[in-house]
C-alpha cells in the first residue's frame, strides 16, 4: 500500500475527510494566507450582484452549509464510492454525485448516432455501483442485469435482446415480477423506437449493448426527461435517498466536447480516439468517401454534422495510450457543425453546491470526467464561494494521455491550474486565474506517494503560498 499525502489548510476539521483505502501515515501543507473571495472582486465575477446564495452564512444566520458534492466520471470513480459513503455518514450529510453527459463512445455512441440524447454510459455506471450491497439477491441480479452487455456479434445480440423482451432470458432471474415486468416494458418501449427510427440505410446495431444505458434511454424517451429516467432507475434500484446522481446538464440532446493543444491543433469528441489533430474546427475538410456514405445516413445527427461525432465508436476502448502531439490547453463545448457554444449547468447542481460545505474532484480523466462539469455556466460562481471549506481533489495514481504527452506531464499544479482555468472559463471566458486564486477553487490535495503518479513540488507549492504544516 502506498503513502498518501494530503495538502491542505492547517487545523480546518470542518468535513472529516475518512480515506480508508489510503494510508494513516500523512503529511499535510497550507496556505500561508487565503486570498479574498473571487465572489467578491468585480473584475472576476461577471454577475457581481449579491444574492441571497452569495451572502456569508452569519448575516442570514443560517448554519453552515454540510452537503458534500463529487465531480467525477464512471468506472474509474466507482472504487471509492464506498469511501465516499463513509464520508457522507461520517458527516451526516447529503451526497450528490455530478456527471458529465459528453461520452459518446463505445454503446453510447450508437444510442446517440441512432435516438440522439445526452451520453448516459457514466451515470448509469454510477446509478449502478450505488446498488446497495446488503446481501440482497434481488439486488446482486440487478446490478447484474443493469451491468449486462449483449454479445459482440450483431446477429447473436439480435437474438439475446429478444430472449431480454420477452422475459426468458437468464438474467432475469432473481428480479421479483413487478420490477420485471416494469424493466422489461421500458426496454420493449425502446425496441419499439428502434424499430419506428430502422431505415434502410441505417438500424440499431444491438451488438455490445449495455442493458443499463438501453434502460436509461428507454425510460428517457417514454418520460421526455433525463432526470426523471435517473430517478425510475434509482427507485428501481433502492439507491439511498441521501445520495444523489445528477447530471451536469438535464437536457435531451447530444452535447459534444473539443479540446485545444498547445501545437494550435483541436480535438472533437469522446470516442475511441478522439486525439487526431483536425487543424481547427473552422475549415470546411473535404469529406472522404466514407463521411459522404455516413452523411447520406438518416440518423439523429443533422446533416452537415461533424464526421467526428457522427461515427458509432462500440468497440470503444480507453486502453489506447498513444501519446498526444502536444499538452491539451483549454476544453469547450460544441455544436454539431464544430462550433464553440456556452452552455448552463443544470440548476440541480447548483442547488447541490450553493447548500454544500465540501466538493470533492474526484479521479478520473481530467478532460474528460471532470473538466466537463466545471466549464459550465454557473460552476465557476458556485464553486468559489469562501462558505465552501473544503475544496478537495484528488489525483491518480497513474498519469494518462489526457494529461501528457509522457515526455511533458502533468504535475500537481498542473491540476490545480486546470481546475481553476476551467472555473474561471465557466465566470467568463478567457478570464485568467493568478496562481495566487487557485486556493478559491482547491483548497486540499490528496495524492499517492509512488513513482507513477503525478509530480508534487512542495517548493513549487510553497512559491504559491502553500506551506508545511
């Protein structure tokens, strides 16, 4: 078991912060002095009006706020849920888990090619990682059956998905007959979408589906609203009412990312490989003949689309590791046709940080888990009230591509800065965070001491402001 090291504000017990996976053993820095409140300097709020949410909690006479919120991604995420749980009962607290909707690879990249809609693969990872694990065996076939895959083969899924309608297949088991029989209405309501979108020159392809994400979407479509599918599968699910799975954005519509390299090149999409440099978003590139066939496919992309979002990526896999050209510079959404958009966080995460005391980053892919949810409108503003004690990120034991390349890496302040840039990029953009402001935004740093994980300066640190403690 490696050492972890905690880089923190001296004497601040206001969250107690229980990582029982990591080491006892640990070392801790602070800020030598905590720059003033962004809220409160008009030069870096764009909105500097006092509200009833921006005002300090002693002129409302209200008790400090105890909620605690947690950016993450999926899988990776998952293994400290349980840690994650500690800490919520620790505290008493509500816990509300944040997700981006901007995957589009593997399953869900046929989902959205075929019925449109938000990237759902991480939530629904979450939703079913939350399944209490209490000896149930309902609940073990549950999360069993929300974890299924179909088989590869498009054929040979066909008919598994059959056997999945009408209630023959294996899986079933162990599920009492009216959540059955509600799960396998919502998955035949899908089946009939598939059925009304089929054209010739374009169908679902049911091969490597997951069963989760096919619920979600099904369940989606027959309520009209994201949330409220979160909410059947939660229910479905008995995923504890103090905890919370909320996406960055409720929306029924695909939402893409790109990413900018310090060499000037940009990169769309989170699908297999998303890291081609396409020489910028704004030259109109001859389309080769197989983007002409994939633009003559009637899909849900609107013609003229990107052929970068517009491909199914199911043999998706995120264990490609070729190195990137350059370091990723600055992360933005955009529009089918490649275009920058600003977009609003969904107003359930902001509810969750305007009544929380803690906000975890968790680990996972920086550009990819974490950035998304950060560069939305209204983060920023929220995430740098002083009413936030606890500003908590912590990094992976392994550094990936998306903060590379391997001959550059990224260092801790590396993640600091990013962080913070993507906070100052959801006040307004091109608004520059000083290094000096960075505290607003990440106030503790958790890390492994091995020699995988990314570089910690303590000098670097301590020219910052950061101090041993």
């Amino acid at each position: 078991m490696h050492d972890a090291s905690i880089v923190a504000p001296p004497g601040d017990n206001s969250t107690q912060l229980r990582f029982a996976d990591f080491d006892d053993s640990t070392q801790t820095l602070a800020p030598a002095s905590l720059p003033g409140s962004l809220s409160s300097g008009r030069e870096v709020v764009a909105d500097s009006h006092k509200t009833a949410s921006s005002l300090p909690q002693q002129q409302l006479n209200l008790p400090p706020p105890t909620g605690i919120v947690i950016f993450s991604g999926g899988s990776a995420a998952n293994t400290l849920v349980d840690v994650f749980e500690d800490v919520r009962q620790a505290n008493k607290a509500a816990l509300t888990y944040v997700l981006p909707i901007s995957d589009n690879g593997g399953s869900s990249s046929e989902i959205i090619r075929v019925f449109g809609g938000p990237g759902i693969g991480d939530v629904r990872s979450r939703l079913v990682r939350l399944i209490p694990d209490n000896g149930s065996a309902e609940n073990s076939a549950l999360k069993a059956l929300f974890n299924h895959r179909l088989v590869s083969d498009s054929v040979a899924a066909g008919h598994e998905w059959d056997k999945f309608l009408d209630g023959s297949h294996p899986a079933w088991l162990g599920i009492s007959t009216p959540k059955l029989q509600l799960i396998r209405s919502i998955l035949n309501s899908f089946n009939f979408e598939a059925i009304k979108r089929t054209r010739p020159s374009s169908r679902f392809d049911f091969g490597s589906a997951s069963l989760g994400n096919i619920f979600l979407t099904g369940a989606r479509l027959f309520t009209g609203s994201f949330e409220a599918a979160i909410y059947l599968l939660s229910s479905i699910c008995s995923v504890p009412a103090s905890v919370d799975v909320v996406p960055a954005l409720n929306t029924n519509f695909a939402h893409h990312i790109a990413a900018g390299l310090a060499d000037g090149s940009v990169i769309a999409g989170d699908d297999e490989d998303p890291l081609t440099p396409n020489n910028g978003m704004a030259p109109v590139q001859e389309e080769t003949a197989a983007h002409e066939e994939e633009a003559e496919a009637e899909d849900a992309n609107l013609p003229g689309s990107l052929p970068a979002l517009r491909k199914a990526a199911i043999a998706f896999s995120k264990e490609h590791e070729e190195d990137l050209p350059a370091r990723i510079q600055r992360l933005w959404y955009i529009n089918p046709y490649g275009q920058e958009i600003r977009i609003s966080a969904n107003p359930r995460v902001l509810d969750a940080l305007a009544g929380c005391g803690t906000v975890i980053f968790s680990i996972g892919s920086l550009f990819t888990s974490i950035i998304p949810s950060l560069v939305l409108k209204g983060v920023g503003h929220a995430l740098s009230r002083s009413d936030i004690r606890n500003k908590v990120l912590i990094l992976n034991a392994t550094v990936d591509r998306e903060v590379g390349p391997s001959s550059n890496p990224y260092t801790a302040v590396d993640f600091v800065r990013t962080v913070a840039e993507a906070c100052g990029q959801s006040m307004r953009p091109g608004l520059q965070i000083g290094d000096d402001l960075y505290s607003q935004f990440v106030t503790h740093l958790i890390y492994l001491d091995c020699p995988s994980s990314p570089k910690v300066d303590r000098q670097q640190l301590a020219s910052m402001g950061w101090l041993r403690h």
